[in-house]
C-alpha cells in the first residue's frame, strides 16, 4: 500500500507509534486486566470493520485518508492487543513475562503447516479461489483438528499460561486463514504480490504476520471473555 501524497506517508509511522504508546502502556504497569472502557471496545470493533472494509468497500482505501486509517488499524491497534497477552508486571520482579505470545506464535505457525499439509494430500473444495487459490476446506479442516490436539499439549504442559490453549488453539484454527485471507485481499486491491521485499522469497514481512495480526485481538477478547465468567 504506497501513498501518492508526502504527507500522508510520513504521518503515518507517528501516528501508529502515538495509538501504540497510548493504547499499551497501562500494560507495562500492571498485568493484565480487565478495563471495560469505550476505548476498548472500539478498539476492538475497529479491526473487524477494517476487514470488512477491505472486501466490501476496497475503493475507500484507494483515497489517501482511508489508506493511512486503515494502515493505523491494521498495524498499531494488534500489536498493541498482543502486548496485553502475557501476564507481567514490573512492580513486581519476579514475575517475568508468560509465554503466551510465543506459544501463540507456536500454535499459528502450526496451523498453517497443518492446513497446508491436509489440503496438499486431502484438498479438492476450494475456500475462496479467487483470493486464495490454493486454500482449501479439507487444508481448513485439517488445520483446525491438529491445532486442537496441539492446544491440548500445550494446555497439559504449559499450565501457568492463562486461558484454556485447547480454546486457543480452535481461535487460531479458525481466524489464522482469514489473517492470510486478509492480507491477501490486500496485496489482490493494490496488484502487488508480496506486502514487500525484506526478506528474500517469503514476501514482507505482513506476508509473515497475517495471521498474527487478526489472531492477537481474537485471542486478546477470549482472555476477556474469560475473566467476566
């Protein structure tokens, strides 16, 4: 996504460091918690109504303004829910950061091997060829059980991470391929095939992220969802 306008181009690194900033760093004075504020919500609003934008309404970001809107969104909103995984505190030392984002890391890289696995053997239906040819609903299938399965080791052996990981891990199943979908959909509207070229034959590094991006807010609602029950 290139901006034809100067301006928009330099604002918007400042400006997705200022929402980061802002948005992150009550974590880094107390772990997680709660905060039931309209803020949050609409933070979390926000990522999907990007997405929804992107396939709905993708002329809006041919405009200068809906591209540095949508960028904010996509970029500094998620990484800033991904810092309010772990559970830390620097009030108190000995309580170092949990692995939750590692693990989370984990379980997303395993589902796409997954999903990539079964579809390559199993694949004959396919989820959405026009934006992802070689997705399939049999790949989506299989992607989905193994990372149960995998949920459920790292829950047995991994017990000081918050949250049932066999719950994560079907979140993950589930919202890692609309990441790659997403992205993809993204790179189809501006006729680009990598998000970039820093590393060398896997694309950009969104191309890497994809899936992080939307999973970390999923996950990030769980852990909410899961501290009211």
């Amino acid at each position: 996504m290139k901006f034809d306008n100067s301006i928009y181009k330099w604002l918007v690194f400042p400006i997705s460091a200022f929402i980061y900033y802002k948005f992150t760093k009550r974590f880094f004075y107390h772990g997680f918690f709660f905060d039931y504020n309209f803020s949050e919500m609409l933070s979390l609003a926000l990522i999907p109504i990007a997405a929804i934008t992107l396939f709905k309404y993708s002329r809006e970001l041919y405009f200068e303004n809906g591209k540095l809107i949508f960028t904010v969104v996509y970029l500094a909103l998620p990484f800033g829910f991904a810092l309010g995984l772990p559970k830390f505190s620097t009030l108190d030392p000995s309580k170092p950061f949990t692995l939750e984002v590692f693990m989370l890391f984990v379980l997303i890289w395993s589902s796409d091997t997954f999903a990539y696995l079964t579809g390559k053997f199993f694949g004959k239906h396919k989820m959405a060829p026009r934006i992802s040819p070689k997705k399939t609903w049999e790949g989506f299938g299989g992607g989905v059980i193994l990372t149960l399965i995998l949920g459920f080791f790292v829950e047995q052996y991994f017990p000081e991470l918050r949250g049932n990981w066999m719950i994560v891990g079907f979140l993950v199943s589930v919202f890692a391929p609309l990441g790659d979908l997403v992205e993809s959909q993204l790179k189809r509207s501006f006729a680009v095939k990598d998000s970039g070229n820093i590393i060398p034959g896997h694309g950009g590094v969104l191309d890497r992220l994809d899936s992080f991006i939307i999973c970390a807010p999923v996950i990030y609602l769980y852990f909410i969802l899961e501290k009211l029950v």
